[in-house]
C-alpha cells in the first residue's frame, strides 16, 4: 500500500479509500444491493490488512447501517489508532423540522448519533455531505469548530458543491478562527471531469486533500456500455450523472486495458491516482475479488498517449452530483 498526506494536513492515508456505502442492512435507506455484516465483515477486514487504513461513511447511508457495521468491524480489529475514519452529516435522517441540514442544532445532535452507531469516541473527518443553502455559513462553520475543539472529531471536511460556494466557507472559517476544511469530496472520474474547471484548482491552490466519491462513475467504467447490475438497475440518481457521449470513453477504457494486460478498473483508477490534486479516490466494492483488482490500479503507470486516448473522448456535462 502506498501513503499520503491527505491535502495539507499532517494526517496519513492510504491512497485508496474504502467507501462504505456498499454496507448497510438490505433494504434501508433505499438501498436495496447494500449488504449486511456477515457479507462486509470480510470486505472491510482485508481491505486493512492490505494496508487501507481510510474508510468513508455517512450517517444517511443505509438510514445509519453503515455506520453500526462499519463501526462494529472497526471496533473488532481493534486498532482505533491506525485507522482513519470519516462519516458525513445533512442528508435527511428523520421526517419534520431540524431531520437535515447544517444548522447547529443538526450537526450538533447528528454528530452525537454517528457516535453512537459506531460506538466510538471520535471520527478523524467530518464532512458536510453537501452545501445547505437554507442554513448561515457562519452557522455551519461555528458548529463544525466547536464539534472539533470538542473532540469529537480531529478535522472537517465537505463535499460536492460549486467552487465559489467552497471558497466562501474556506474565507468563513479564516475569517473567525475556526476549524478549516481539509478535504473537498466531489464527483471525478474519466466521465465527469467538471471539476477540472473551478474546484480542482481551487483544492491546489488551498491545499485541500481531494478525495473523490464514484471514481469507477459507479462502475460504468468497468464494464461494457449496455451491461448492467442489480445496482444500475435501481439506483436512480446514478441514471442522471452519465450520458450516451459516454460511452466513447468507455470503450477506450476497454481498449488501453485490454493492451496493457490490466483490468478496466485499474486503468480507469490508476488514470485518477495519477492526478496530483487527488489524495485518495473512495471506492466501493460488494466483493473482495473487486477490493484485490482495485489494489492492482497502484502497481499501473499510464503513459502519456494512453492519458490522451482516455482523455480526448471527453464532452462537456452539465454539473452532476450536487
């Protein structure tokens, strides 16, 4: 496994992070392909014995599953120290007034839940799973400072928003003193690149570490244009990220691996590793034979020609993810 700094920070991480939306009790949350703890336990303990030591959740996944599986597993390995675990708030976790959002008195008493269900003291990242613009940056800010300087999380992160939204929530927390965010969680793989734009340069010039969620464009690179999963077939706001377009890329995906002798995932991961805004792509996997070709990408180095036949296909989007 190989390591990094993640964005400016002193913290360390694998340069593969598992995400952990894939675990979840079958049937909560809308997802209906997540999978239980028998069929995680094994995902999540051989990712850490291959050195990932970075896991990504969120308290909305799986209506908060995700966070008591992964949480359990963690707890069993037993080495809290060696492990960086991340969990994100806003997404709605309960009907009526103050069930989402970034108010104060949501991520105050949200932040206590993820506890909870992880049965941990403290989460080394906390992200805004999106930008709330019903709520007060300086709100949001303040609260997200006082949940560090309570220890109850080591740093902050965000996730997809547009980049002059970003830029005024990093200007808040600089303004005030208070905890800054370390890392930018946005959507970034060879079918969406959007973020080249604004928000990628934006990370660079700040320092903050990218970790991009859906690097595989929710496994679309890793197989043929027409196949599909049980995951594709349900997973609605997965059927609006990507176009028909696409599919041009896909099919060069298919060509630079078939030469090179490596998987379509590795190119397709190894193409995002190679960026050097991206701390640690977060991938998702329902199978440890998927986690074993994902470990593969880091053992890939893409030439300059094989980055421009990946690259050129590529047509403009309208912004996704958000």
């Amino acid at each position: 496994m190989e390591y990094t700094k993640l964005g400016s920070t002193g913290l360390e991480v694998s340069r593969i992070c598992l995400g952990c939306m894939s675990f979840g009790e079958p049937g909560r949350g809308g997802h209906p392909w997540s999978l239980g703890e028998d069929s995680a336990r094994p995902i999540i303990r051989m990712a850490f014995e291959q050195g990932i030591n970075f896991f990504d959740t969120a308290n909305v996944y799986s209506d908060g599953s995700s966070e008591e599986i992964v949480g359990k597993v963690l707890r069993e390995l037993g080495r809290r120290d060696e492990v960086v675990l991340a969990t994100k708030v806003n997404g709605r976790m309960h009907e009526g007034p103050n069930g989402a959002g970034l108010s104060r008195k949501s991520i105050m008493a949200e932040i206590d839940n993820s506890l909870r269900r992880l049965g941990m003291d403290y989460v080394d990242l906390y992200q805004i799973h999106r930008f709330d613009p019903t709520t007060p940056i300086e709100e949001t800010m303040e609260a997200l400072h006082d949940v560090v300087k309570a220890g109850k999380a080591r740093y902050v992160g965000a996730s997809s928003m547009y980049a002059w939204q970003f830029a005024k929530m990093l200007h808040a927390s600089e303004r005030n003193g208070w905890a800054r965010f370390v890392t930018m969680q946005d959507h970034y793989n060879l079918l969406y690149r959007e973020e080249e734009r604004e928000m990628l340069p934006l990370c660079e010039d700040q320092g903050i570490g990218v970790i991009p969620w859906s690097p595989l464009a929710r496994g679309r690179l890793t197989r043929d244009w027409d196949a599909t999963t049980a995951r594709s077939q349900t997973d609605e706001f997965g059927k609006r990220l990507y176009a028909e377009a696409d599919r041009a890329i896909v099919e060069a995906v298919a060509a630079v691996a078939a030469k090179r002798g490596a998987t379509r995932a590795q190119v397709a991961l190894a193409w995002l590793l190679a960026k050097p805004s991206v701390s640690a792509p977060i991938v998702g996997v329902t199978r440890p034979e998927q986690l074993g070709d994902l470990l593969g990408a880091l053992g890939v180095e893409l030439t300059s020609q094989e980055v421009e036949q990946l690259e050129e296909p590529y047509e403009p989007h309208w912004v996704a993810g958000h």
